[in-house]
C-alpha cells in the first residue's frame, strides 16, 4: 500500500511499504479525510515546534519513518482480537496523546495525567496512507450527522474542550480570547456553550473576526486597527476579563503572533484572572513574572483531552452545538495532494485558512 514517510526534514515521499496486520487490540482503518495540526506541518519543515526534538532524533536514527497523521476521519476494516466496542464499518475520529496503562497514575484511573504513553503520528505511525492500524483505546465512534470533513476536527476540538474545563469558566464569566483559528473559534463556542458572559475575540484578519462574529462572539476586535488591552478594559467596566485564552501565539514566519498577544492577554486579564495557554511558542519566552503575582493571576495550561472530552465533541457537533463547517476552509482531494495540505497549513495566514487544509482520500 502507500503511504507518505519522511526521509528528512521537508523530504516526504509517497512509499510503497507493507500492508499493516491487525494485532490484539487494533483496529485496521481506511483514512477517509485527513489534516495535518499546524505543529506536524511545522515539524514537516523543521521549524522547532513541541516534540521537536524528539522527531529530530527518529528522523536520524529510523528514516524512512511514517510520522503525524492523528487528525482524521477513518472507516474501519477489521477489527483485531479483544476489540469490543468497534465493528467494521464504523467511522471513527481519535485523540492523540493515550495513557501508558502501566504506571502508578494509570493504575489509579487518573490515565489523563499519564505522559508516559505514546502519540499518535509521533510515536504511532498515523494515517497519512492508504491503511492504518489504530489503538482502539485512542477511537470515538462518529456520528452519522458529522460530515468525514467535520470528524477529521474532532481531535483539535477535545483539546479545545480540555482548554475550557481547565478554565473552570463560571456562569457569566466575562472571556477574551486570542487567536480566531481552528482552536480559538473552537474555545469560543465551547465557552458560550459553557456559561460565558460577555464574549470578546480579538484575530488580526478581517476574515477570521467575521466568522468569529458568526459563530457567538459579542465583540470581534480587529488588533491591528485598535489598542486591544485597553479596549477589552472599557468592555468589562475597566477591570479586565475574568478568563483569557491565548490560541495566537508561536513563530511569526507562520503569520503567528510571537508572545506579544501572550503579553496582551496578561494586561487584558482582571486581577485575580485566569489566563489559559493554548499556544505554543516553539522557543523561550520572556516575562515578568512578578506581574503576574502581584495582580494574582492564574496562568494556566490545559489538561490532555481524555475520552470523555473526545466523547463529548461528537456530541456537541451531532446536535450543531458547535459549527465546524465555517472553519474549513481548503479541502483537497486525493493522498497526492498530501504535502500541499502541509504547505497551505504551515503558513494558514498567507492562504487566508482557518482550519488546515483537508485533504480527502478518495476522488
Ligand atoms: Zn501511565
């Protein structure tokens, strides 16, 4: 069968390598649609990301390697030995980060705490092939009202979920969030959802403040055409938001913000706020510490999305909770098409995308 492998940093090639066996506890799938995160197609390029390190060492000790690959859609084949709660057939969707089983926390059912157990896509290979083998620990049945192209988002969107349960939003909260990609429009209705009082959203393309409007917020804030911190301020009384979501950050030759919307977020908080960190930065990032104890700010960064949060995602977008649709905007056809989907993701603002890019598998 084929499959995309990484001989090198920026050196994917489409493979001839064997059909995968089913073992006891895996399920065999056929990808239906598949994304790249916007971390994989950073890593594609070798731009230092989270788990960079890491893919750098497996790339010089084990390439050719089948790497990333963990958001999609599949359809199951088979099913292998003590498999119970899948039949072939069924179309799944899967969070990433999975519980070792063996460690003190495992055994004492807190496995969402767990970072000893593998990733898939990086310690897993994932499915940017024809056919993949998949823990059935890692699957999530999905429903027949979320489209192949919705499903492939579900992983993003337990994450996102995790984001809003670590915020522990009370009723009528006031929240600010930065960032209107995939993950900040994901934060944004799950916070409505959630009991969030006011809603302010602050993306620096028209483009993205527009769908953010569409999809619940009270004030999209353009922050190139306005001072964001102070703004935020007069919408809240002068105070500050009582949660700030940070999904803006990481590497500007991504059309990312750095850390100043890290810094704004700080400034845009109330006393006593929550800031909840759902970027990644990629490298050290500097920062008065003291500022946020003297102003007792809380900042926090969100819990691994278990199976319950995964769970949750089906059901918040079987019923049209939450809307998916709108994000999504680059959707290519065909397993060729593969390394332009990493293209389009790993500079999204260029292409003007929300979502990155789908791509799917058959015609
Ligand atoms: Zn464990």
């Amino acid at each position: 069968m084929k499959a995309w492998r990484f001989h090198g940093f920026s050196d994917m090639r489409l493979d001839d390598v064997p059909e995968p066996v089913c073992g006891p506890g895996q399920v065999l799938v056929e990808p239906l649609c598949i994304q790249p995160s916007v971390t994989e197609a950073q890593l594609a390029q070798g731009i230092p990301t989270l788990a960079y390190d890491r893919i750098k060492r497996r790339l010089e000790t084990e390439a050719p390697l089948q790497l990333f690959g963990h958001e999609f859609c599949a359809r199951i084949l088979e099913i292998g030995r003590g498999v119970s709660r899948f039949r072939p057939g069924d179309r799944v969707a899967a969070r990433a980060k999975l519980p070792c089983g063996a460690c003190p926390l495992c055994h004492s059912e807190r496995s969402d705490l767990c970072r000893s157990g593998p990733v898939i896509g990086f310690d897993l290979p994932g499915c940017f092939c024809e056919r993949a083998l998949l823990p059935e620990i890692a699957l999530v049945r999905v429903d027949e009202r979320i489209s192949d192209s919705e499903a492939a988002c579900l992983q993003s969107l337990s994450d996102s979920v995790a984001a809003v349960e670590t915020a522990q939003l009370r009723i009528a909260d006031t929240v600010a969030i930065f960032g209107q990609g995939s993950m900040g429009l994901e934060c944004l209705q799950i916070a409505r959802l959630s009991g969030a009082g006011l809603i302010i959203t602050i993306d620096i393309r028209d483009e993205a403040c527009q769908i953010s409007k569409k999809l619940g917020a009270d004030h999209a804030l353009n922050g190139r055409a306005c001072d964001v911190v102070a703004t935020i301020r007069d919408l809240t009384g002068g105070i500050g938001a009582d949660v700030v979501f940070e999904c803006a950050g990481g590497s500007p030759k991504q059309g990312l913000a750095g850390h100043t919307t890290l810094l704004q977020a700080i400034g845009a908080a109330r006393s006593g706020g929550r800031i909840v960190g759902v970027s990644w930065f990629g490298s050290p990032v500097q920062l008065d510490v003291d500022h946020l104890r003297e102003r007792s700010l809380r900042y926090l960064f969100p819990d691994i999305s278990t199976q319950a949060h995964l769970q949750h995602t089906v059901r918040l977008v079987a019923s049209g909770r939450v809307r998916l649709a709108e994000t999504i905007t680059h959707v290519l056809t065909g397993i060729e098409s593969v390394p332009r989907a990493f293209e389009i993701t790993a500079s999204k603002g260029a292409h003007k995308a929300i979502n990155p890019a789908q791509v799917m598998m058959r015609g």
